[in-house]
C-alpha cells in the first residue's frame, strides 16, 4: 500500500473568546486580526470551530507585535477559563488533590488542543508538570509563546487550588533566555531557569496529595462522568491520528498487537509511523489507551456485556489488566463505572 503524506490536522478553538478578552487587556481590539488573516468567528458553534496550526501561530504573532502594554502570551494564559467547558472548571475546582486535578490535562489534549501533552513526573521530593507542544523546534517565537500560555495558565489554575498554602519552586524552560527575560520573574514570583533539558513546572511532591479546601467528591464524580461522556461525542478527526483511531476502531483485535500491525494496517511502515507520531507529539501507548478507554465505556454501557469478554476484545490479556487499566484512566473499576449509570445493576468486580 502506498503511503501518501496525511495532513496536519486542525485544532479546535474553543478557546476564542480567552483570545479576545487577553487582546483587551493588552489594549488592542482582536477583530481586524481575524479579519485579516481571514478567520471565520462564529460563537454560536464555538465547539466545533477549528483552526489549523499555522494560523493560529499568525494570530499569536500579531497579538505579540500590538501589545504595548503587557507580554501577550502570559495575558492569554492567565485569561484562560473553562467558559465554554464548565465540566473540566467543575472537575478541577472540585478536586480533592492537585494529583487528582492533573488527570485534566489528558481532557485539555482532547477537547482544546491535541498537540498540548502535559505529564506528571515525579522524582524524589519533586513533581514536575512536563509540558510538550508537539513540535521539534522549541526556540522560534510561536513555540515559545504558547509555551508561555501554557504555563501561565497551568500555575494559575496550581495557586488557586492551594489556595495559598503551597507554591510552585520553579519554572525550567528549554529556550535560551529571552531578551524580556526580567518579565518572568516580575510576572510568575518564582525563579526561572532557561536553557533546562524539558519545559517543567516544579513543585514540591508533598504538595501533590494535600487536601484541597475546594474538594466535593459529589460534583467531582458527576464533572468526570460528563467529561467522559462528551469526549465520546467529539467529532471524527483527519489526519495521521484519525487514521489509527480508525484502525483501531475497525478491528479492535488490533488494540492487543504491537505497533508493527497497525503501521501495516494504515501502510506505514513502523519507523515511519513513529516519526511521524513524534511531530505531532503523541506516543503509541497514549493512543492505544485514549481508544481503549472510549471503547470501554462505550461496551460498557451494555448491561449485559461480560466485563471479561469486554477486556478480551479490547485486546488485554485478562481481566484484571483491563480492570488496572480501567481505573487508571477513570478513576473507578468497569463495574463501578457501569454502576452509576441509570438502569444498569452493579456486578462485583475483581482485580
């Protein structure tokens, strides 16, 4: 099978009226922006405008070179709110830990970005939030700045949940030191190194699971479940990650092989097929997961589906790896999940 080059799929921006406000502040209208690269604006279906990358790195372009008053991208992050996705605002400020909390930046990659992949890495007395945007060249002005964004609105949304009783140690950034480098510190209150190995908000561990004074187990179980149920709503995506999706989704049986079968499946060959996963910043396991995890719960709406055929079919080699991997992803075993939906009985799980 002949490979053809797959396009760059586009990005949701759902996040327009956070652009337009930052604009605002900044003291520039955004709208002859929009006008002038040609974008549509249309917030009557906000959730499903998109926009490719390229121009999105055009408007971020322009609104670094109007703004006078303030550094644009920290403006961006700091105005970013969950207006248009009042579960994951839910889910967040209902978090009973900053580790529970994390689990959002799994949705953030779904439903506003797909080439943003925050991760939790943990060593020693530290945590870091790694961010990676999917792009090779990290040092260019678009890549900086939405790095930028990124965690401006990452220890926004941290200090808030701490509510003052814990902060962020440093910021590590992979870029060499820009010229502005004083508005870091003047902006974030914490050092920042540059030139590091990775792009990382750190934090002291204990912080990770100090209870949080906004936590409501209620409305967090109940954000969860209707994020879950909304992420299997979103609209079939182009591009080398659609493809795959596909194949998984057209022969589940692939979800249980290696890589190599799904390279033939979609005629890549495998070294290809992981370049390419490289720039667009996803990795096998991320995808192979996300899948497996909406088909789950898709299965387990079934009443009557076997839980144990439901992990044979999502390629796990028994039940108790899908049940680990099931409430690694959610939270809660299969049967638990399968418990709180209305009309299904509650069977007895294991593992």
């Amino acid at each position: 099978m002949a490979s053809e080059p797959l396009h760059e799929e586009p990005l949701p921006f759902i996040t327009l009226p956070n652009w337009i406000k930052a604009a605002a502040q900044c003291g520039f209208n955004i709208q002859p922006i929009f006008r002038e690269l040609g974008i549509q604006t249309d917030l009557v279906h906000l959730e499903s405008a998109t926009i490719a990358r390229p121009l999105l790195e055009k408007v971020m372009e322009r609104c670094v070179e109007r703004s006078r008053k303030q550094h644009f991208p920290f403006v961006l992050g700091e105005s970013f709110a969950f207006e248009y996705l009042p579960d994951l605002e839910t889910f967040l400020t209902t978090s009973p830990s900053l580790r529970e909390a994390a689990k959002i930046f799994e949705w953030v990659r779904e439903l506003i970005n797909p080439l943003i992949r925050v991760t939790l890495e943990e060593d020693k007395d530290e945590a870091r939030l790694v961010l990676k945007l999917g792009r090779e060249d990290r040092e260019d002005g678009p890549a900086r700045w939405f790095t930028e964004t990124m965690f401006a609105a990452i220890v926004k949304f941290g200090r808030m949940l701490l509510g003052g009783r814990g902060d962020y140690r440093e910021l590590r950034l992979s870029y060499p030191r820009p010229r502005y480098a004083k508005e870091y510190r003047d902006y974030f209150g914490i050092p920042v190194k540059f030139g590091c190995a990775e792009d990382a908000a750190v934090m002291d561990r204990a912080l990770l699971d100090q209870p949080l004074e906004g936590a409501f187990p209620a409305l967090h179980e109940q954000a969860q479940f209707r994020v879950e149920q909304r992420l299997q709503r979103i609209p079939r995506r182009t591009g080398l990650i659609a493809a795959i999706e596909d194949a998984f989704a057209r022969k589940p049986r692939l979800l249980g092989l290696g890589i190599d079968s799904v390279a033939a499946e979609i005629g890549l060959h495998p070294r290809t097929l992981q370049r390419r996963l490289r720039e667009t910043g996803s990795q096998y396991a991320e995808l192979q997961g996300r899948v497996r995890y909406r088909l789950a719960m898709r299965y387990l709406e079934d009443p009557h589906a076997d839980i144990e055929d439901i992990s044979e079919r999502l390629g796990f080699s028994d039940r108790r790896s899908f049940t680990r991997a099931f409430r690694r992803w959610s939270g809660v075993t299969p049967s638990a999940f399968r418990a709180r939906r209305p009309g299904h009985t509650h069977t007895r799980e294991t593992g």
